[in-house]
C-alpha cells in the first residue's frame, strides 16, 4: 500500500466523492471507490486515510483507502479485495483454493455475467470465485450485503449454475474490518440475498469468509471465520 495521510471526513456525496480535512488543515476533495451504502463507515467526523496519486490526469489526487470506526480499522476501496485475494491464490496462502496451476481474472460465464476469478488445474478443473467486500459489522459478526444488490443475487445463480454443470464454485466474502469473528448474510437489509446464499450453499457452492489484518502500512488476509447462514 502506498504511504497514506491522515485527515478527518467531512461528508460522503454522490457515491464517488468524500470530503476531507487533513491533519495539516487543508480540505481536500477524494475519490470513493466503493459504490455501496457503507453504512456505518462514512460517519462525518471520522478518522480517515487517503491515498495521493502525482498522475496529472486524474481530477481528484486522493483516494478514500481506510476509516477508523470503534478504534478500529476498516478497508473501504473496493478494488482490494479482488488483488488481495488473487495474490494470496497465486502465491499459495489460501489452503481452500491451493492446487491450481493458473489463475485468470474477470472471466465471462455466461452473456451477461463476469466472475472475479477462475483458478484451472492442468486436467481442466474449474473453480470459479466471486469475491465480495465486507465492511458491515454489528456485535463482532460481520455482514453482507450493506444495501439491497440484485447484482449480487445474480452472480449466486450464475455460481450455482456452474456448479451444476460439474465446476467448483465459491462465494468469497473478504471482511475488510477488524474485530469480526464471525459472519452471517445480513438478513435485515436483503432478505431475498440471504435466501439465495442459503440455497448456493445446499447446492454445492463453497462459502468462504477471511477476515484482515489492517494497518495504514498495510491490508493483509489472516484467517477464516465460521459462517453462520
């Protein structure tokens, strides 16, 4: 991770923005890349770190990267899972998905679905790993989704369907906040998602919830946590 600097959040607005006040009293406009609710991760007030980029392209030069909540830390970018947990398959850490010779990203399944990964063994096995982001947390269980996501009840099907057709397919869930010990679908937000994570798993797809060890320094995966459906 790169060096990250300090500031206070202002607000959250329109998605993709998030106003902060750096330790050094400057305001800055960042970029939110995480398009979901965060609900309970982008209260006004909170300590926050960011990214800086030199690219001159760019509109905004920082990233919304970490938050601090409960003093504790959590990941907000949503594009850290997917190279996290690609890196740690490659490089053999995650003994659920070890023994595969390749690993591929964003891989098409059908005409209108993607899958965040595929890992191939050299006889032609196939496991498929959708990977999601999870910062909702209430009394040490970790939670998804934090909003309504029809997108995410689709890439269930689309896994189950694999898995119907004789592949390997895992729901991946990367808790990107500290202090979870365990996880659970959150019922109270998505209801309809829960019944289709219960389903997936009675029809052969792997559910995997790791949590992280995260510091401004850096985002590491440690353990698995039981999932509780």
């Amino acid at each position: 991770m790169p060096p990250l600097i300090c500031g206070r959040l202002v607000r959250r607005y329109k998605r993709f923005l998030a106003d902060v006040v750096l330790d050094t009293g400057e305001k800055v406009t960042a970029h939110c890349p995480n398009s979901g609710s965060m609900k309970g991760c982008a209260v006004p007030g909170s300590r926050v770190w960011l990214s800086c980029s030199d690219n001159p392209a760019r509109k905004y030069r920082h990233t919304w990267e970490l938050v601090e909540i409960n003093g504790k830390l959590a990941g907000i970018n949503t594009l850290v899972p997917n190279r996290l947990v690609k890196t740690a398959v490659e490089n053999g850490r995650i003994e659920q998905l070890s023994g595969y010779e390749s690993v591929r990203s964003e891989v098409r399944t059908s005409a209108h679905t993607r899958l965040d990964l595929v890992l191939e063994k050299k006889s032609g096995e196939k496991c498929y790993v959708e990977i999601k982001n999870c910062t909702l947390m209430e009394d040490s269980t970790a939670m998804f989704p934090d909003a309504v996501t029809v997108r995410g009840s689709k890439h269930l099907d689309e896994l189950c369907r694999l898995v119907e057709c004789g592949h390997m397919g895992v729901i991946f869930f990367l808790i990107q906040r500290m202090g979870a010990e365990r996880f659970m679908p959150a019922r109270h937000i998505d209801d309809v998602y829960a019944g289709k994570l219960r389903h997936a798993e009675k029809a052969g797809v792997r559910i995997l919830a790791m949590d992280t060890l995260i510091t401004p320094e850096q985002i590491v995966i440690r353990d698995s946590i039981p999932v509780c459906l």
